[in-house]
C-alpha cells in the first residue's frame, strides 16, 4: 500500500487540503508537505495522529480499498475514550491491559486443578 496516496485519497474524499488535515490531526502542516515533497512514509506515530485526525483506525487506513472494517459498539467507545487519553495514559493503559490474563486461560487452569 502506498501510504502517502491512502493520506491524499482520504483527504481528497473529505476535500480537505493539507491545512485542514493538519489542523484536525495537530501535525505541522509543514511536515505533512515534506512527506509529498521528499516522497517519505510518514512514521507510526504520525500515522496515528493522521487516523485521529480523519476519525478513523489504523485498521480501517490500512483496510483495502472496499474492504469494511468493522467494530462493535464497546470497541468504538473504547477507542473514542482511548483518543482521548495521554501518551502516558496510554501507556499505562496498554501495560495493564498486557498483564490480564486472559479468561480463557483462567478457565483452562482451573478445569486442570
């Protein structure tokens, strides 16, 4: 996938120009430019920031091209509520959610005691 053509096809189906999508994402406008001008992938972080900006996940950026993604109802919320959250929140969030065991091992050891 050619990431920066995915940016401009997003940005054209909104009719967006590089300053808006700069606004809605906080990026430098300047930097979005440079991408184009440099034909440079944009990094992971900067991606997410895109995504934010155009409400959209990193699924549905990388999804191809009339391939749905979709989300249940708790994870929108979820991530709505993750948008939200700063880097040291989310941080602090991905830690705890990595140390849950998950339920179906908890089921599975307790069937083997």
């Amino acid at each position: 996938m050619d990431v920066l053509d995915r940016i401009y096809k997003l940005r054209e189906s909104r009719n967006w120009t590089e300053y808006r999508l700069a606004e809605e994402s906080g990026l430098p406008q300047s930097t979005i430019s440079s991408w184009y001008r440099k034909n440079l992938t944009p990094s992971i972080c900067s991606l997410e920031k895109i995504c934010d900006g155009f409400k959209i996940t990193m699924s549905q950026f990388f999804a191809n091209e009339g391939e749905a993604v979709y989300l249940t109802k708790e994870q929108h919320e979820m991530l709505e509520k993750w948008n939200t959250l700063s880097n040291e929140q989310k941080h602090t969030l991905l830690a705890f959610l990595s140390s849950i065991q998950p339920q179906s091992n908890i089921t599975n050891n307790k069937k083997t005691s």
